[in-house]
C-alpha cells in the first residue's frame, strides 16, 4: 500500500518526502523491521530509529525530528494514536467487516469473553477471541502475550481473523491498552463494563487515573466508532458507574445481580458444582444451569446474555450458549480427582478477587477452606498487605508462597503480604510446588484447597527466568504421586 494512502486521516504535523512509496508493513519494534516497512517511533526511542534504517524501514512517522535519509519522514503530535490509525489504513479497516465486541473493568472479563464466545458459536456465528488466555479463531489457537496486543498487532489479528471467515470477535480491553491506545483504529459495536476495584495503581498511579483508563472505551473509541448501532452494557452494582458518561448515539443498557436493569436476576441458588439462575431479558425469562460458581459469574452471565440480546442473538442461543460453556481455564478452574477434595485454581491476584472468591467458598464449604497464594514482584505493593488480611479472614488456613517474583526478592514479597495476616493458621512456604502439596496434604473430604493468583499462566518468572509451571499442573501431579 502506499504510504500516502496509510497515513491519510492522521494528525499530521508535517510530511518531508515521497509519500506515494510503496510500504510492505507497519511496526514500532525496530527488530521487527522488514525492506519497505514503516517505522513508528518517539523521539524519546531515536537510538532504535539506526536499527530500523538498516533492516530496510522505508519510512518514518515520528514526533520529533530524524536526520536518518529515509525515502518519507512524516511527523506527528500523538505516535501511539496515529500507529492505530495507520494500522487500521494499512489493514483496511478489519475491525468495520466484522461486529466487534470490547469488555473492559478489573475482573471478569476473560469469562464473560468465554461466554459470548459460546453464545456466539449456539448462534451460528463464526466467532474469535482475543484474551488474557489466548487469540482463537478458525480452529487455530495463539498464546496471548498480552492481554490486548499492540495497535499494528491488533489490527492484522482482526485482518487475518477477518479473511478466515470470522464474523463476530468479541476482546478485553486492558486498562494498559486503552490508556495506550493499543485500540485505536478499532470500531467497537458493543462495550461492555464489569467493575472497577483496586490493580494496576503501579502503571496508573492513583485509583481516578485507573478508573479513567477504563471510561476510554465507552467516552472515546465507542463514542467515535462508524457503526451505526453501538451499545454499552454496563454494571450498575458497581458505584464507579456514576462517572461515566454515555450519550448518543450510543445505547445503554444495565444489568445487575441486586435488583431491576434491563438484565437481572429473579431467581438464584448455588452450590459447590454450580448454579442455578433464572435471567430476566427484556421481553423473556430465561432459566439457566450453569457449571459455574459465584454471584460474580452470575453477574457475568447477564453480561454476556445482554450483549447477545442487543446483538440480535436468540433467547434460544443464549441460553444454550450459556450452559454449554463447562469452565475457563485458572477462573475457579476445578481440578478433578478421586479423594472427594474439592480443588481449585484461580487467578484471583487483587484484593477484590481474592475477597470474592474466598467469600464464595467460605459459604459453600462444608469443612475448612485452604488457601494457596503469594504476590506478583515488580507489581503493585499496596495490595499485598491487603490480601494477606483477606485471606487471613475468609479462609481457615492461608500457605503464602511465592508467585512471579520477578526480579524482587521472593521473601520480601511474602513479608509484605504477611503483615496484613491476622489470627488463623499460617503457613509459609516459598516453593510455590510444595505449598501446593501442603495445601492439599492439609485437606480431608469436605474441605476446600483454593490455589490462587496464577490461574492459566503456565509460567513462573524468576529474575530474568521464565520456568515452566502450571498450578492445575501441579495439583493433577500431586494426586498422580498420592494414588
């Protein structure tokens, strides 16, 4: 494509050069630099600009002034907006051939992808998902490396996506990804928000900042979507929904687990193996079994069946889809085994997850409830004294180990949370293999292990170290080596 055709929309400062050259890919990773790309760069990254000259970047779009002799130097005020523009240019607006549909908020939105994803495919829709877990679509599956992917990454995801076949995507949008408008260049048809609670205060700084990240995708990039229907599916249970603002032409429509919203709950019961709900629809009850467990998954389940419901999808497909869906890898994960002791793994790693999950065992268990869990290094500090209070409150038993302690030392990690430990029995063990073994040790028939803050990851980083660990991993070879 030319480079005149790829830039055309963008907020251009000025332009120096031929900007009818022929461009071959877009990128701002100098290493991933092919002949005949275009390179984004901040002034701030110029030593990258040499590197990038020299694997054959063809041109440049920058916010500050280059000597390097490429063929077009095109200067911008916003290089992260105009990376996403200009990715969308390139891949000639994947996300307008598609029905889109971005869940953003601090838990719940890897399940409720899981769930539109399911209703999607009961529908008879051909449906793709790009996640915390992984990018799927047409049978294919990628591990995610991030949440929500660079702008140019996103963009050719949603391209390929696209020529495969695939009709309706549905992606988190992490509180990182907005702020860094990672999704510019994406036309949203649907925003659904699931709740604002304390995490990531080490990238956002304070809580309003983080809430703010969060509003992005309803105020900005929804807002200025070309679709002609856009709706907003937000969770009024949440207080922090007083501060966002959605206005025409954007729908809005509620939901809540507490009382009356356009999606709610007139019936509710659970146990240990599931629940068992009843959603109102507007114009349709719906009654649903479903294997998953909590009020928060039930709070998910509304989510998802009112994005099906403004999507045009069928009471039918929803509700099948709904039940279908049998678990989410590391969300409340169970683990199977043969000794009656109910396992699970979850990736609860905030203070507001950790407090939900534990609340939710705590009243579903018949014998003790065991908690396995440490901390993330070179991460928010602030939450760990917090969830060694919670934890020291809601379960019987809490074994704090180590998690991904990066390049932080692991015991610090654990005395920090430990100062928030109160009273119940306490165990420390850093070798995050042998808590797990101690927890479940620690179990009888009517109790319930809990191993927390890892979840799907089947890695554990250790100074530079990436090692390959997986707690479901783990848990299943602990019952092997005990039979």
């Amino acid at each position: 494509m030319k480079l005149g055709n790829i830039i055309k929309g963008l907020d251009t400062i000025s332009i120096r050069g031929n900007t009818s050259c022929e461009i071959t890919g877009i990128t701002k990773d100098s290493r991933n630099v092919s002949e005949g790309f275009l390179f984004f760069v901040t002034s701030a990254s110029c030593a990258y600009i040499e590197d990038a000259f020299k694997r054959g970047a063809r041109a440049v779009v920058t916010d500050g002034e280059i000597n390097e002799p490429f063929v077009c130097v095109v200067r911008v005020g916003d290089i992260m907006k105009a990376l996403g523009q200009a990715a969308a240019n390139f891949y000639r607006h994947p996300s307008r051939r598609a029905h889109i549909t971005g869940i953003t908020g601090t838990n719940g939105k890897t399940t409720t992808t899981y769930l539109i994803e399911s209703i999607f495919r009961s529908a008879g829709k051909e449906p793709g998902v790009i996640g915390t877990i992984s990018y799927r679509y047409a049978g294919k599956t990628f591990k995610a490396a991030n949440t929500t992917p660079g702008a140019s990454e996103i963009n050719g995801l949603l391209s390929d996506m696209v020529n495969t076949g695939i009709s309706h995507i549905v992606m988190e949008a992490s509180s990182h990804a907005l702020d860094q408008a990672r999704v510019e260049g994406v036309d949203f048809d649907v925003a659904i928000f699931t709740n604002l609670t304390h995490d990531h205060l080490d990238y956002h700084g304070t809580f309003e900042n983080y809430g703010a990240s969060k509003k992005l995708l309803f105020e900005d990039y929804l807002a200025r979507s070309s679709k002609k229907k856009r709706y907003a599916i937000m969770n009024i249970d949440d207080p922090s929904i007083r501060d966002f603002t959605i206005a025409a032409p954007v729908t809005m429509f509620s939901y809540s687990t507490r009382g009356f919203a356009d999606a709610f709950l007139s019936e509710y019961s659970e146990s240990i193996d599931g629940l068992t709900l009843t959603i109102n629809l507007p114009g349709r009850k719906i009654p649903i079994v479903s294997p998953l467990i909590g009020m928060f998954n039930a709070s998910n389940i509304l989510a998802a069946a009112l994005s099906g419901y403004a999507t045009g999808i069928s009471h039918r497909a929803i509700k099948e889809g709904i039940e279908r869906l049998r678990g989410v890898p590391g969300r409340l994960e169970r683990v199977a085994n043969d000794r009656g002791i109910s396992v699970f793994v979850d990736y609860a790693h905030t203070p507001d997850a950790i407090k939900n999950v534990l609340s939710l065992l705590g009243q579903l268990t018949k014998g003790k409830l065991i908690v396995v869990f440490g901390c993330g290094g070179m991460r928010d500090a602030a939450k760990r004294p917090i969830m060694g209070a919670l934890a020291s409150r809601l379960a019987d038993e809490v074994i704090i180990t180590s998690d991904n302690p990066r390049n932080e030392n692991p015991a610090q990690i654990i005395a920090d949370i430990t100062r928030g430990v109160e009273g119940k029995r306490l165990r420390i063990i850093e070798d995050r293999r042998e808590a797990i073994f101690e927890g479940i040790r620690a179990a009888g028939p009517d109790d319930v292990v809990l191993v927390a803050g890892k979840g799907h990851e089947d890695y554990q980083i250790v100074g530079d170290s990436i090692l390959h660990f997986s707690d479901r991993e783990v848990v299943e070879e602990y019952f092997h080596v005990a039979t």
